[in-house]
C-alpha cells in the first residue's frame, strides 16, 4: 500500500500542491505544514480509485501485466493478482476489492479541505471538485461489484452529465458524497471481512457532510431521475464529457494549472 500511495502522491500530489501553491488557500490554518499532507492524501486517493477501475486494462496489459494494487491487500486473498480475475475466485476477488475501497476511504477528509480552501475561486474549484464527485462515485460503483473484474465499470453518462452541471458548491460536493455513502452502504456484505471497517469509515464520512450544515443547500440529488435534462444539452454535454473521461487525474489538473 506504501508504494501505491507514493506514486499517487509523486504524480498526482504534486500537482495538487502546485495549485496550493498557485492559488493560496485562505482557510488552512497552517498552510506551510498541511498542503503537502492534504495534496499527497488526495494523490493517493486518486491512484486507488484509477488502479480499482483500470484493473483488467492493467493485468491484460501488453508486453506484461501492470501490478498496481498493493500486495499487502490482494495476497489476503489469492496468490497472483492475475488469479482475482478467475471465476473460481470471484468471492475472493470482491472480497479484496472491498478492501481496496475502504483503504481510500481515509482520504476523503483531506479531499474536502482540499475543495473548501480552493472555493474561493469558483472555476478552480470546479474542475476539482468534478474530478472528486466523479472519482467518488465510480469508487461507489464499484464497491461489491464483480464487474470490475470482467469489464471497465464506469458511471452512466446522466449520472455523468448532472454531476458535471451541478457541481458549483461544497454544499453539492457534501450531497454528493453523503448520497455514494448511502449506495456503499446499501450494498455491504455483513459477511464480508471489511465490512464493519467499511461501514465504520462511510459512516465518518456522512458525519462530517451533516456537521457542514450544508446539506440542505445542496444542489444535488444522485437519487432521483435527469427528468427535465434538455436532450440538446445531454447531447453536447456528453462530447464534452468524453473528452474529460479520457485524461487522467494529474492530466486534467496539469492542463487547468499550467494553461497546457
């Protein structure tokens, strides 16, 4: 997990301390000794959340397979990472993927200090917290799900397409988020060798999206139906969409930060 987390950070958290850098938060107290933290803490999130989605691109990977998720998790559970894409192991490959979920679970604090210091500047902050809700929520989909072991498990466009329209607040990100715990939650094995850590974490998680006082501003509600989206605007939205689906975390924040 070590060496997951130092390559999240040395690729995405630096980049995200950049942007620190750049555009000096207002509301870290100490910002000299706590932007590296919340940058490398975001960095690790996000190459959790990548190394769980892109898991069959990697281990199908050619001239060999790429190996990112942490050995200290996946040898709990079969000998060869490879081995957790085998039906006959499917139980223990959901079992270790709930881990890995859970394992990102911890940065989530970090990811809305993050976001509450850059909402200040709200087009800044709405390139990061889009990236954040939309990682957040493929994590949420991804949690319990053997597809991810057979397919790329992603979010469906509408659901893509009202995260991007209505990610404007930290009131947003806060319903957004509470809402994935909901679905994490309800679809918990109690059987399941992380479960009570899992449901431990999530529960943190809506804790502090309560004590924010915010949810009732929010402008987001993953729950109910795109009725009333105009189809023209599904249409754009969706081109615009495909682009920002195919850069990677440290990509999309390189290009908004350095003008790339």
């Amino acid at each position: 997990m070590d060496e997951l987390n130092e390559y999240g950070q040395y690729i995405v958290g630096s980049m995200t301390a950049a942007a620190f850098t750049m555009f000096p938060p207002s509301r870290l107290k100490d910002l000299d000794s706590e932007y590296n933290l919340i940058a490398n803490s975001i960095g690790s999130f996000l190459q959790i959340v990548d190394a769980i989605c892109d898991y069959l691109e990697d281990i199908d990977a050619i001239p060999g397979p790429r190996k990112l998720w942490p050995r200290e998790i996946w040898s709990k559970y079969v000998n060869e990472l490879e081995d957790l894409k085998c039906e006959e192991n499917s139980v223990e490959a959901v079992q270790c993927l709930n881990e890995m979920v859970m394992s990102s679970l911890v940065h989530v604090e970090n990811c809305f200090k993050y976001l509450s210091a850059l909402e200040y500047n709200p087009a800044m902050f709405r390139i990061c917290a889009v990236l954040l809700v939309k990682e957040f929520g493929t994590l949420a989909l991804s949690y319990n799900n053997i597809d991810v072991f057979k397919v790329k498990v992603k979010l469906r466009l509408g659901l893509r397409l009202k995260i991007f329209k209505r990610t404007r607040a930290m009131s947003d990100v806060y319903g957004a988020f509470f809402e994935f715990c909901s679905l994490m939650k309800s679809k918990v094995d109690k059987d399941d060798p992380s479960a009570m850590e899992t449901l431990r974490r999530l529960d943190a998680i809506q804790n502090i999206c309560i004590n924010s006082g915010m949810l009732n501003y929010r402008n987001f509600y993953i729950m109910r139906s795109l009725e009333g989206y105009n189809p023209a605007l599904i249409a754009g939205l969706s081109v615009l969409l495909t682009v920002l689906a195919g850069l990677s975390a440290h990509h999309l924040i390189v290009c908004k930060f350095y003008g790339v």
